[in-house]
C-alpha cells in the first residue's frame, strides 16, 4: 500500500464511522417489518425466476432479496414513498421485495441491467403488476455480462434528469467493475441523487484490516482494483477501502457509514463491505 493511500485511510477513517463488527443489529423499523421481511422470504406466490435462468450468483434468490430489503430501510433509511434506481438489477432480486415495501402510489422503481434476459423476465413479470417498476436494458460492455456490448462502462450516463432519485443501490455489481468504471459510477449516482438521497453500495474493499478473508485477491496492475480468479478478473473485483471513500466524496457524496462484511471473515449481517453516501442537502 502506497504511503498516500495509508495517509488517505488516516483522514478517512476519522470521518468514517465503522460499523462494530457483532450480532446487534443495527437499528429501523420494529416488528411489523421483520414480519414484512419473514413474507417476502417465504411467501410461495411471490414471482420467483426458474433457477437455470438466474444469473446472479449462488444463495437463495428470496432469502437474499429480504436481507437486502433489510439493508436498504434498516442501513439505507430506504422510505416507501421513495424513488429507487436500481445499477445492475439482474433478475429482479432486489425488485421483487421492493414491490411489497414502496407505496405503489407515490414511490417508484427503475432497473438498468445490460443482460437482456434478466431486464425481460423482470418487466414481463414485475411491471404489469407494479406499472412503476420500470426496467430498460443497456448495452454496456463487459466481459463476463455483456461481452458484445457496444456501450464502454466509462461512457455511461444514465437516462435519467439530475435529482431523479432518492436512493440508489448498487448491489454486488461494484464488485464486477473495473476502477474506472466505478468512478463513473460514482458520478452518476451523485448526479441523479437529489439532496438527502442514499447511495447504497456493496464492495469488496481492500485494506489493512483484510487478510482472514474469505476470497483470496491479487492487485491488478499497481492500481487501486483487486481480482480474485486469474482467468476472469471482474468475476470478483475488489478495491482499495481508500480510493472507494476518496472517490464517492470527490464526486460530491458525504461518506455516512462503511460496514465491513464477513467476507473479510469477521462478524457481519452482510457478506460484502456496505458503503452508504449521501448526497448533501435537504431531502423531500
Ligand atoms: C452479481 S449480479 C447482481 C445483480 C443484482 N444487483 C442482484 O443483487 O441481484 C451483477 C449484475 O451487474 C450487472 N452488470 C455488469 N456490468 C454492469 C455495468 N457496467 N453496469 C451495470 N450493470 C452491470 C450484471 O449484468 C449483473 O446483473
């Protein structure tokens, strides 16, 4: 690690608060979204894709779906009435909790993923339903997902106005992009945040207090990126913790909290480190 990089982490660190590794969770909602959280889980009439078709990693689609559902309001402050973007929406599996916790009269939803199948299966199930459950496919290019993809990561921007969204999540998809691309990222999640909006985001973030972890990473080329398998490097991308938190405050996010997860092999209620930024102002 580079002599800037452990002097960033010093500055950072202060104004970080860490979440305390242990089994308290943190604290939201009472009982009545713990039950919320119970059906979503394991109600058998929710949509549910055909398991040959979900592209998005091992684990148990609705399992998953509920803890993230648990993540956005109980870390995010997610709010029914709230208006979601959704970076890398694969097969729905963050969308299909959302229908039953946003109002479907005043919040919204809007998914981008550039996998055709996964954006198909989610508006042909989840739109006709939820009419402001949106979803579009991009064609960005990427290696594993998209590999003909005509998009390059670094030339996205987002078809949205500035300030169209108050909470914008990027779930395990930080962890499939190359540096430059989060960086662009970054900045396109502040652009359309409107004051007090929340971008939650997932990592695997590299720094000092990584060395028990679960996944074994190698730095890509003296930059600040990470890789964990030789023959597909954005299978599973990490990041230097210092660069993620020095990059979301350049693009104008103010760092809230980074949560270690137990990826690392500590205690944790997710497994990737959880980031959460927030957009300077006043909310709705
Ligand atoms: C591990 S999956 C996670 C999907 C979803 N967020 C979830 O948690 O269920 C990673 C997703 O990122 C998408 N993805 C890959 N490259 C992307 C890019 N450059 N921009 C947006 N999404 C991308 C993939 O198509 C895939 O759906």
């Amino acid at each position: 690690m580079s002599a800037m990089t452990a002097i960033d982490m010093t500055v950072l660190r202060e104004k970080v608060p860490e979440q305390a590794p242990g089994p308290t969770p943190p604290p939201g909602p009472g009982p009545e979204f713990d039950w919320l959280l119970a059906a979503v889980q394991t109600n058998r009439f929710m949509p549910h894709p055909s398991p040959d078709s979900i592209f998005v990693g091992d684990g148990d689609y609705r399992a998953i779906g509920a803890e993230f559902l648990g993540h956005f309001v109980r870390i995010g402050r997610l709010q029914p009435h709230e208006r979601v973007f959704d970076i890398g929406c694969g097969i729905g599996r963050m969308a299909v909790p959302l229908t039953q916790y946003l109002d479907p009269e005043r919040g919204s939803y809007d998914g981008v993923d550039p996998v055709m199948e996964g954006i198909l299966w989610c508006a042909q199930t989840i739109t006709p339903a939820y009419p402001r459950f949106r979803f579009q496919r991009l064609d960005i290019a990427h290696p594993l997902y998209n590999p003909q993809g005509s998009l390059p990561g670094i030339e996205v921007r987002f078809g949205f106005a500035n300030g169209s969204f108050d909470f914008i999540t990027m779930t395990s998809v930080a962890t499939h992009l190359p540096p430059d691309e989060l960086v662009v990222y970054l900045e396109e999640a502040t652009r359309l945040l409107a004051p007090g909006g929340r971008l939650f985001l997932t990592a695997f973030a590299i720094d000092e207090k990584t060395g028990q972890e679960r996944l074994s990473f190698k730095r890509w080329q003296d930059g600040p990126g990470w890789y964990a398998i030789d023959e597909a490097p954005l299978a599973a991308a990490g990041i230097d913790t210092a660069f993620l938190l020095e990059k979301a405050t350049q693009a104008g996010l103010a760092v809230e909290s980074f949560r270690p997860g137990h990826w690392r092999g500590i205690s944790s209620a997710h497994y990737q480190d959880v980031l959460l930024a927030v957009k300077p102002g006043a909310g709705r």
